[in-house]
C-alpha cells in the first residue's frame, strides 16, 4: 500500500521570517527615501526642461571626459551609462542574495514571483506590438514598458499614506528584482548593434580579477573602487551597454552568511551604496532624462501616436494584467493558497502599482528609439503619463482597503514585551508569555495600589469637614 500524500498547500503572500523581515524593511526604507528624489528629480527636470529648455538642453547636452579613452560623454549619457551602473551593481546583489537567501532560493516558492514577474513583461511587451501593429507603428519600443521602478512606487506608497503589509511590500520588490534581471538581458541582447572583442575582452580580464580577489578574501574600496571603474570604461568602449559591467560585478559577491557574521559582504556593501545609488545615482539620471516637453500638442502625440499609445496602455493595461494573470495561474496550478488575512484584489492593485516603469523604461527608450531626438521624447513624455495614470489607479484601489492595511500593519509590529521582536514572531515561545505575564501582573499591582489610593481619598471626602 503506498504512503498517502501530502495535500498540504503552501501559503502565497504569508508571513516572512523574522531576518528576511528585517533585511527587507531596511531595503525598502532606502528605497522609498531615494523614490520621494526620484519623483522630486523628475518634477524639477519637467519644470526646467518647460520653463528654460535651452539651458536644459545645453546643460545635459554638455560633454566631458577624456576622448582618448573614449569617454567624451554627456552629462545625459554619464548619468545614464555610469551613474546607473550604480543601481544595477544593487540589482544585481539583491539578485544573488534573492537566489541564494531569499525568496528565490528555493525553486518552488521562487515559481510563482519569476512566472509573475516574467508574465508582467511579456504582456505589456505584447499590448505595444497589438498596437502598433495595428496601425502601423514601430515595433523597436517593444522593450519600453516592461519594466518596473519599485523606488518610484514605494514613493507613492509615502505619498499616498498606504501602509502596506510587509508581505505585499516583499512581493513587489521580488518582482522589481526578477524584472530588474529580465531587463538587464533585454539591454544586453537586444541593444548591442557593434561590439568591440578587444575592450570586451579585456573588461572580461578585469571581472575574473575582481571575482579572484573577492575569492581570496581581499579587503579595501580603495582596491574595488578603482579596478570596477576600469571594468565599467572597457564595458562603455565595448559597445555593450555599460551598467551590464554594474550587474556583473553585483553578482560575483557573496551573500550567504558563514558561521559568526551578521551579514555577508554582499549585505554590507548592499548597505552602503544602496543610499549612493537610490539617493543620487537614480536622482540624477532622471534630473537629466525624464526632461521633456509636455505641451498640449506633446500629450496629444502620447494618446494618438501608436508608439506612445502602445507604452501607455503596456504600463497600465499590460502590467497590471500580466502580473495578476501570471499570479493567479500559477497559485492555482501550485496549489498555492493565499493568505487569508489578504484578497485578490490586493494582489490586483499591487500589479497595477508595478506599472509604474520609471527609470529602466526611460533608459530603455532612449536605447531604443536612439538617433530620432523627437520620438525619444514622445516615448518618454508617455513613460510619464503611463507611471502617473498608473499610480493614481493603484492608488485608487489600495487607498480602498488602506483601513485593513493600516490594522495588519500593526499587528505585524505590535511589541508588548518590548524586546525588539515583533509578537507574532514569539506566539509559540514560553518565555514571551512568561514576560507578558510578569508585565501584565505589574500592570495589575500598580491597578491595585491606585484604587486602594482612590478608596483612601473618597473615605476622606466623605469624613467630617
């Protein structure tokens, strides 16, 4: 007779352990801090780019670096080459640490995020094809609203006051990270026209030392610093998009834990330069790309041309389809139950605020649409109204049901003990009971004392004048 089998279903959307918590609250504290730039960023660039557009013009415009070396660069193409690089050396080590210590560790809890995160892509990348294939529109921006920018949308999360439960915050920042990677093969594969074997070559020599001393445990920013800007200039003359050398050397750190430390180096390093990367890197790219014209004329283009169209409607539409779509199949198909205390509309309006495409669709219509300075433009003036229509829908259905996000919210950080650890986490340790039980009997001995102190004062009240 065979052994019976599990009908067990695993928990979608439940609650984290206590170090991923942790690790993903301090992230995401970070991130919502350099989105709230990142919006303010990109208010001043329109304001500058529509109120002095020849200074702006002239200022992001403005080449420097040595020529020699092939680096005589524009302000806009270091901001988009080199400061971003930055924040793809953070993707890629939120993407090993993800792989080796977080959700994607394990193959099947990792399905359900990749296969969403995957279908979150691959419809808005088929919304733009319907429509320009429709009426006849170029089919090169296909890539532009695949993306997600998770710093932007935790900054509308701020602004809007949502206090989203820290499982559906964990979510959507494994999504952005599995998007994050899925965007990185889209710049690699699809966005090298030229390559140049020799500086390939060679940027390859420099990330087999970097791994080599990383292996051998060598320590010093003033060693890495230098060697990952030498990677980074041979990646730039490679003709491969430059930030691939940021993922690279992201990936190549280690980011489990051995025995005694706190955290790995990928942890610490992750700790330092996420404020660099999410606080100016990402500020400043957008300061000098999302800086374009929004007359009336312009927002027509966005809702008549098929191009704009197409990445409009993939942000909104695509993103918030592919994602819930990808989400529900795979929990039915895995048996994945989701978390009682959650719905899926929860699970809707989280996907809808993945539409917010920001920063990677800004770079990847620059990327795509390169040599027509107006279509740049138009394509980047509808990744604007795209993440903005996004937003105030997302906002919209979460603001619905913010009251029970708010009492999750609570119960997740209630900490009556006071010991630093959320309660939830100590429900089935004795010594959590043993310390609410001495709390609450000092609580009912103080009660105690006061009412005996009350009787006393109204005894003598009622006494003789």
């Amino acid at each position: 007779m065979s052994a019976p089998t599990s009908n067990r279903r695993s928990i979608f959307l439940g609650r984290m352990s206590l170090p991923e918590r942790n690790f993903v609250a301090e992230a995401l504290r970070a991130e919502t801090v350099g989105g709230i730039l990142l919006l303010a960023a990109a208010v001043a660039a329109l304001i500058w780019a529509n109120t002095l557009g020849a200074s702006y013009e002239a200022v992001r415009g403005f080449h420097l670096g040595p020529a020699s070396l092939g680096l005589d660069l524009s302000v806009q193409h270091w901001a988009a080459n080199g400061l971003l690089a930055v924040f793809f050396f953070v993707a890629g080590i939120e993407l090993k640490r993800e792989l080796v210590a977080g959700e994607l560790r394990d193959p099947k809890a990792a399905a359900l995020p990749v296969i969403a995160a995957l279908c979150g892509m691959v419809t808005p990348a088929l919304v733009y094809v319907t429509v320009n294939g429709l009426d006849a529109g170029s089919l090169r921006g296909w890539a532009v609203p695949t993306a997600t920018d998770i710093a932007f949308a935790l900054a509308v999360l701020a602004v809007i006051g949502t206090a989203l439960p820290a499982a559906l915050r964990a979510f959507l920042l494994t999504l952005a990270v599995v998007d994050d990677l899925f965007a990185i093969l889209i710049i690699a594969v699809f966005f090298t026209s030229t390559i140049n074997f020799l500086a390939l070559g060679f940027a390859a020599v420099g990330l087999a030392v970097f791994y080599l001393l990383l292996r051998k445990g060598v320590r010093g920013w003033y060693v890495y610093v230098p060697l990952g800007v030498i990677i980074w200039a041979l990646m730039e003359n490679s003709g491969v998009h430059a930030t691939i050398a940021g993922v690279a050397m992201g990936l190549m750190l280690r980011c489990h834990r051995r025995d005694g430390e706190t955290r790995s180096p990928g942890e610490r390093i992750e700790h330092l330069v996420r404020p660099l990367s999410a606080g100016l890197a990402v500020p400043l790219f957008a300061l000098f790309s999302a800086g374009v014209p929004l007359s009336g004329g312009a927002l027509h283009e966005v809702f008549t041309r098929p191009e704009t169209l197409g990445v409009v409607l993939g942000l909104i539409v695509g993103k918030a389809l592919g994602i819930f779509g990808g989400t529900w199949v795979t929990a039915r198909f895995t048996r994945a139950e989701l978390n009682p205390d959650l719905k899926w509309p929860d699970v809707f309006a989280l996907a809808s605020l993945a539409g917010i495409g920001f920063t990677v669709s800004l770079l990847i219509g620059e990327l795509a649409f390169a040599g027509n300075a107006a279509l740049t433009a138009e394509i980047k003036a509808s990744v604007l109204v795209g993440s903005l229509l996004a937003a105030v829908f997302a906002g919209i259905l979460l603001k619905v049901r913010n009251a029970k996000y708010k009492k999750l919210t609570e119960d997740e950080e209630r900490d009556e003990d006071q010991d630093g650890i959320p309660d939830v986490y100590e429900l089935d340790k004795p010594e959590y009971h043993l310390r609410m039980a001495a709390i609450h009997e000092a609580k009912a001995a103080e009660h105690r004392r006061l009412a005996e102190v009350a009787s006393g004062t109204h005894a003598g009240d009622d006494g003789p004048a």
